[in-house]
C-alpha cells in the first residue's frame, strides 16, 4: 500500500479559542469574558485561516458593547442619573399598562387616575404636579401629560404619551 502526502488542514488554535470564548461571552452573566474572547480572535487573525478569527472579534466585540451597554444602565439606575424626563416616561409607561390592565376588567377607561388605585407618586410627575389624564369623547383612548418643569400646562416644556 502506498501512502500518498495528503496535504494537511491549517488550523488556527487561537482564532477558534477566540470564537469559542467571544460566544461563552454572549451569556449574559459573563461579564467580561466578550473582552477576553475579542483579545484572542484579535490576536488570531495574524494566523491563516481566519474564520473562526474574524467571528470571533465580531461576537466579542457585539459582546462588549451589549455588556457595557448594561453595566452603564445599571450604573444610571444606581446612582439616579435618571433625568426627570426619563422618570416622567416610565411612569407613562406604568400607569398606561395599569389603564389597559383597568379597561380590560372594566370594558371601559377610568374616568380619573385616582380609581386606578396607584400610589401618589405614581399620580404626580417628579416636579409634584399631578399628571393631566383626559379620555376623549368616545372614551376609547386617552392622553397623559405632564405640565414639565414650570408646571404650566401648555408650552414647549410638556411632555405627553
């Protein structure tokens, strides 16, 4: 029998352990391990073949982003970097889930925020004037402001849902 030289597959070690670990890293509690796995993929490109190299960087770099993406968020939420006007959104965004949960029970929308039973910082924006509700005639859809900064409804400053 007469063996014949089969050319042998490249490989590329660090290029697959950048891939490898770029995608560990999506998991969402690992942190900084996107970071590691970029490194690696970086660091592999300098070797043929670059496949798994060039996903590598991609998937760590989208990694690194989502993970400090995260951390910022939480950072913000944890030391009330929110603005008034983000707070303003998500109470918006709370007492139109409390309506729709309301009108789903009731057939109908709320004539007040009041009935829907939400605690009074729920009732009042963060500048302590209460939030304008007005159904509209056909009781079918609403509108929710605030009065803004000033507290004067009417102007620039206002912000609706």
């Amino acid at each position: 029998m007469v063996e014949t030289d089969k050319p042998q597959a490249q490989s590329n070690g660090l290029g697959v352990a950048g891939f490898v670990v770029s995608l560990v890293g999506l998991c969402p509690t690992c942190a900084l391990i996107p970071a590691v796995g970029l490194t690696l993929s970086l660091f592999g490109l300098r070797k043929r073949p670059r496949g798994f190299a060039i996903a590598g960087v991609v998937i760590g770099a989208f990694g690194l982003c989502v993970t400090l993406l995260i951390y910022a968020m939480v950072y913000a939420l944890l030391s009330g970097a929110t603005s008034p006007e983000f707070e303003v959104k998500i109470e918006f965004m709370l007492i139109q889930a409390k309506l729709s949960e309301q009108t789903s029970k009731a057939g109908s929308l709320p004539k007040s925020l009041g009935s829907l039973g939400l605690p009074s910082s729920f009732i009042e924006d963060p500048w302590d004037n209460p939030y304008v509700y007005a159904v509209d005639p056909s009781g079918t859809s609403f509108t929710l402001s605030s009065s803004g900064p000033d507290g004067i409804p009417g102007n620039s400053d206002d912000l609706t849902n």
